[in-house]
C-alpha cells in the first residue's frame, strides 16, 4: 500500500512473525466501504493487506474493526521458514489459512468465549511486501531467531489481525477528532503469557513446570530466573494474582509485554512507565489485580488445561499404535484442522475417548495450544482520573494448533525439567506453597 510508510516489529513465536504497518495517508475516503470483491488481477497486495482489501471474513465477524485507520497500524501475522525445511512445508495457501484461522477462532470461541476472538482476515501479500518487510524488521529480531529462521517468501496470503496494541476508543478517532490532552496516555495494552495452570502428574517433583524450566534454563544456559509463577496468577485470591503480576513486571522475560499507544516499552522501562502513567507501580496492581479476579477466563482456562491434558508418555504410545495401522503424523495434524468442531463439541458433551487413540490425542494437543497462548488486555485512561484503567477489551492472540511432532521435544523437555529439579535448590514456586 502506498499509505503504509513504516514497518516495525510487534511480536515473534516459534512459527510466525506479527509486524505493523504505520498508515500515514491524507486521503479522507472511508476504505471500510471499498468493494471487497476487487479484481483479482489487481498486484497492488500491499494496498490490499493493509487497506482493508480481503479474500473474505474467517470467524464471521465484520472486518471493520480490523481495518487500518489513519496513522495507526495495520497488522499483519507471517509465516517463518525455516532453512531445513522442504519447500513443500513451506506452502502457506489461503484454504490452509483459512483452516488455522478458523481452529483459532473456534477453540477460543467454544471454551472462552465469542467476545475473546480477535477480528480476522485472509489478505494477499506479494514477494516485494515481504522483501520489503523482512528489510525493515529482520534487524529488529534477536539474533537467535535471525539463525533460525526468516519470513517465508513462498507464501501468497497471511492472516491479517484485529490491532490489539490500541484501544478501541484511539482506534476510531476520526481525523479532526482529538484526544484529551490532559491524559498522559492514551491507549495501554499487556500481552501476558500464563503458561502451564498446573503441575502435571507425570512430572517427578512438585515444581510447577514453568519454574522448573527456569532452573534448566539457568543450568543449561546460564540464564537468570523469572520470578514469575503461573500457579500464583491462577491461584484465585488477591494476593497470588498480584505478586504474579508483581513479579511479572521484575522479571519479564517472554510473559508480559506492555505497549503504550501501540509501542512497545522495552522491559527495562516496564515499572518506571508505569508508574509515570498510575502514579505509583501499587496503584497500577491493584488495579490489573481486580481486572482479573472479576473475570473467570484464568478461572477456565485452568480448568480447560488441566481437563484437556494427557500424559505425554501414554500420547506417545497412542502415536505408535496409529502409525502401525498406517496414520501418520502429518495426517494427525490435518484431523485435528479439519475436525476441530467435532474435537469441541466432543469435548463440551463430555464424551468419553478413553477407548479413541485419535480423540484423546486430539485433546492433548488442544491443551499444548492453552498452555501456549497469550491474554490481550487493553485499557484507557478514566475519564475521571487519568492515573487509573477502564478496560477496553480483553482478546486471547496465539491460539495456535501444535504439531505432534514436537510430541518427542516435550517429552524430553520434561525429563530434562526434571532431572535439573533434582539437582537444584527448591525455588520460590506456588506449587511449594500449595503443599
């Protein structure tokens, strides 16, 4: 798009990178009423990608909400490659797309929620855009995901995704309209990652196995240790849930992000910005304590978590079995794209798949997906007070369907978990607290 004059780095996971696009156009005609249905001929796919220009809507929601808006970001989710892997795997279609969209969409809408969905929509993308992406953002990400990976150039298409660095409220400023100048701030949004809700029965210790992993972290890389335990932030009572977020706000690492009118603040700058907008680092927990102890969606998504999971050990076996009758991996990752429905409503019906190898499976990956993905919570500045929160809007971003194949890394994973646990110290874990 000629209006698109800035492309930045928004976030990275194992498999995809999210920029933004910074929109700087003068032209006052209302994009959001432009035909969707535009040429297909038409090779301007970086018009199309952030002017609102889609192959159709992936979780039956309007896409106006996900439409550029002057002077704020556009956001697009790519896909990585990686240089082992074939072209083949490298082939990101709009149906296949649509299909991971459409998982996302279902398992937050079933088990959370309609209202946790962000706004989708498949766009095209062209090899200048992603050339001309990758120029810009590829010195932005850690050296480490530069050695592993880079943005896929095959691909034709890529998600576009509801903006959930900005407040609604910002988000739809008409052009002459300002914000309040007295506010030092306009927009806050926290990506969290809560990780694992609960200890598994597998695991040899009582260590949770986020901290667990810290100590491995530490032994294997020398990395210091998060503070941070998810059984504090699902422990349900005012003083876990703040020292969670306390912590989180010491000790960042890869668990909270903080993004103040759509930029993101460099972790050492998380509690002085914050205390700069709340007044006090106190205020602002308290504040974000009570936003999440008056929501259940930690509440359920513990729940979802613990229901959902299956010894690693007992899935591995089950693989076995159906790799003799001649299913494959790969066809186990397919069945659970295109039978997510069924998957779901099994699931909710309580229907039992203690005798269904692939059914139980299924739901392992399911709960690997919940242990994974990230809570958006996007706030404004009070009306009254500009040292404290009203929430915008509450959206769940990285529920992504797992692979099985990764079944033998977290096997490992865990039994390297916990022999470093073993070998360590006890650290200052819920799960500790707990017995």
């Amino acid at each position: 798009m000629d209006d698109v004059v800035t492309w930045t780095l928004a976030g990275e996971g194992n498999a995809h990178v999210v920029v933004a696009g910074l929109a700087d156009s003068d032209d006052d005609s209302d994009d959001d009423n432009k035909d969707d249905n535009k040429d297909d001929n038409d090779d301007d796919a970086q018009s199309n990608a952030c002017n609102g220009q889609t192959n159709g809507q992936t979780n039956g929601q309007t896409n106006g909400h996900a439409r550029a808006a002057r002077g704020l970001p556009c956001v697009l989710r790519l896909s990585k490659a990686t240089s082992t892997a074939t072209p083949s795997q490298h082939t990101h279609t709009e149906s296949e797309l649509a299909k991971r969209a459409g998982f996302q969409s279902l398992v937050t809408e079933r088990l959370f929620g309609r209202a946790l969905v962000p706004h989708t929509s498949i766009v095209r993308v062209s090899p200048l855009l992603l050339k001309d992406i990758a120029t810009v953002i590829d010195p932005l990400r850690s050296p480490d995901r530069r050695l592993a990976s880079f943005i896929d150039m095959s691909q034709t298409h890529a998600l576009r995704v509801e903006n959930t660095l900005l407040a609604h409220t910002l988000r739809s400023l008409l052009p002459d309209q300002a914000v309040p100048v007295a506010a030092k701030w306009h927009s806050l949004a926290l990506e969290i990652k809560p990780k694992w809700a609960f200890i598994p029965a597998e695991a040899s210790s009582r260590v949770c196995r986020f901290c667990g992993h810290q100590i491995l972290r530490q032994t294997q890389q020398g990395k210091p240790a998060s503070k941070f335990c998810p059984l504090r932030l699902f422990g349900g009572t005012r003083d876990q849930v703040r020292r969670a977020l306390a912590d989180l706000l010491e000790t960042p690492q890869n668990n909270l992000k903080v993004f103040v009118d759509g930029a993101h603040v460099s972790h050492d700058l998380n509690k002085p910005t914050i205390q700069e907008l709340f007044g006090s680092l106190d205020a602002f927990l308290d504040q974000m304590t009570k936003v999440l102890l008056s929501n259940p969606l930690l509440t359920m998504l513990q729940d979802h978590q613990g229901a959902l999971h299956h010894d690693p050990a007992v899935i591995k076996s089950l693989v076995a079995g159906l790799a003799a009758a001649g299913i494959q991996e790969s066809d186990i990752d397919s069945h659970l794209l295109d039978n997510i429905d069924q998957v779901l409503q099994d699931y909710a019906s309580g229907s039992d798949a203690s005798t269904d190898g692939l059914a139980r499976i299924c739901r392992f990956l399911l709960s690997m997906t919940l242990k994974d993905l990230s809570i958006m919570l996007v706030f404004t500045p009070s009306a009254y007070d500009h040292n404290t929160a009203s929430l915008d809007r509450i959206r769940l971003i990285d529920v992504d369907s797992k692979s099985i194949a990764n079944l033998s890394k977290w096997t490992k994973l865990q039994q390297e978990i916990d022999a470093a646990v073993a070998q360590a110290p006890l650290p200052d874990c819920g799960g500790i607290d707990r017995q």
